[in-house]
C-alpha cells in the first residue's frame, strides 16, 4: 500500500515528467523571405536594406535584430538568433523588422 506521503512526492515528479522534452537549444530554422509573419512586419535579413524612421528614442541607422527586445543570440548559428516574433525562428543579428523595439 502507498502512504500518503509517497503519493504526494511521485504525483509531484509526474507533472515534471512533460517538461523533460522542452527543448533548450535554439530554434533550427531561419526566418524564410516568405514567410507570411517576416512579410507583414516586412523583415530583412540586412537592415540597411530596410526603409527605417526613429522609433522610441533610438534612432532608425540604430535599430537592428540584435538590439531588439525578443531577440535571443544563439550560440550554435553565429550571426543569428531566435526571435519571438516568428515563433523562435532565427533571424539575423542584423536584421530589421516593422516590430522592432529596444531592450527593456
């Protein structure tokens, strides 16, 4: 018979049991051109190639991927990183996008 006490620590070590799987490495693939999110926030791999203004007291020439709130580094694929605006996709360090916003 189980005590009560021993249910309670595997009913505990269950719910963890799930969270084995999450991964902790970077997403695998980059932001396609075509994508319809990297199309509507008009995302470009080179941000010089991207039609900037001020934004939020930093200045358009400023503003990159790698200076962007949901921008994540990714140790494993020098030059990019993960971004949550396209789902953790990896987009370049010196990219541009419409959603861009400085770091909190």
């Amino acid at each position: 018979m189980t005590s009560r006490r021993q249910f309670i620590k595997l009913s505990g070590a269950a719910v963890l049991v799930p969270l084995i799987n999450i991964p902790v490495a970077s997403a695998a693939e980059k932001v396609a051109a075509d994508n319809a999110t990297a199309v509507a926030l008009k995302y470009t791999g080179d941000a010089t190639n991207a039609t900037r203004t001020d934004k939020m007291g930093t200045v358009a020439a400023m503003q990159f991927c790698n200076n962007c709130h949901f921008y994540t580094a990714d140790a494993a694929v020098s030059g990019y990183g993960a971004c949550t605006l396209f789902q953790n996709a990896l987009v370049a360090e010196l990219g541009w996008c419409t959603g861009w916003t400085p770091p909190m």
